[in-house]
C-alpha cells in the first residue's frame, strides 16, 4: 500500500511539471482530481500498456525502440480521455479531448510524453518505493 501511494504521489508530480513546464498541457484542478489523474494514468500504464507493448513488439524492434515513444503518447492521450470522460478532470493536450483529435494535438503528444519520461525519470530516482 506504501508503494502505492508513493506511486501515486510520483505520478501527481510529475504531471504537474509536465503542466507547468508545457504551454500545450494544462490542468485546471485541484488536488483531489490530481489524485484521481495520477490513479488513472497508473491504471492505464500498470494494465493497458503491456498488453499493446506486447502487441507491438514486432514493429517496437524494427524501429529499434522508437516506437515506444508513439504508444506512450497513445496512452497519455487514452489516460486524458479516460479522466475526463470518468471523473471531469481538466487535464488537456492542445485542448484534447473536448477540441477532438487533431495533428497539432499528436505532435504535442508526443512532445509531452518525451517530456513526461524525462520528468519520471528524474522524479523516480528523486523518490523511491
């Protein structure tokens, strides 16, 4: 549970910067609601991501990794939508998910999710479970 929590904690954090240091992602909430985005963007990688990992692998080792860099863009936007579709949160990508899905909004995808590995990164060596 301690694990968990520190886990959520990271999360909340690290979305946070990305917010504060991206012009294109931003979060209008309150704690509350960063603890529900962290909870649902732990969901989606603890449970969806090795799936398509899995499902990718093929592709993942022709890029030579590369690709991992798409599906996690793929699921920071998947996490987005879910979050505000389930809880209303206001976390958005270029106005992703209530502008709809555009290419300035994949571009600032993944954007944010290089962005938001380096930021996990650090806040993972920073904070330890």
């Amino acid at each position: 549970m301690k694990g968990f929590a520190i886990g959520v904690a990271a999360t909340a954090i690290a979305l946070v910067l990305l917010a504060f240091l991206l012009p294109q992602v931003e979060y209008g909430g309150d704690i509350v609601g960063l603890v529900l985005l962290a909870i649902v963007f732990g969901v989606v990688n603890g449970f969806i991501k090795p799936i398509v990992k899995l499902f990718s692998l093929p592709i993942t080792a022709m890029t030579l990794g590369l690709f991992s860099v798409v599906i996690n863009a793929a699921l920071l936007l998947f996490g987005t939508w879910v979050a505000y579709e389930l809880f209303g949160i206001a976390f958005t990508i270029s106005g992703f998910p209530t502008n709809g899905l555009s290419l300035e909004v994949l571009v600032s995808a993944l954007i944010a999710a290089i962005v938001l590995s380096i930021i996990s990164t650090v806040v993972g060596l920073v904070v330890h479970d």
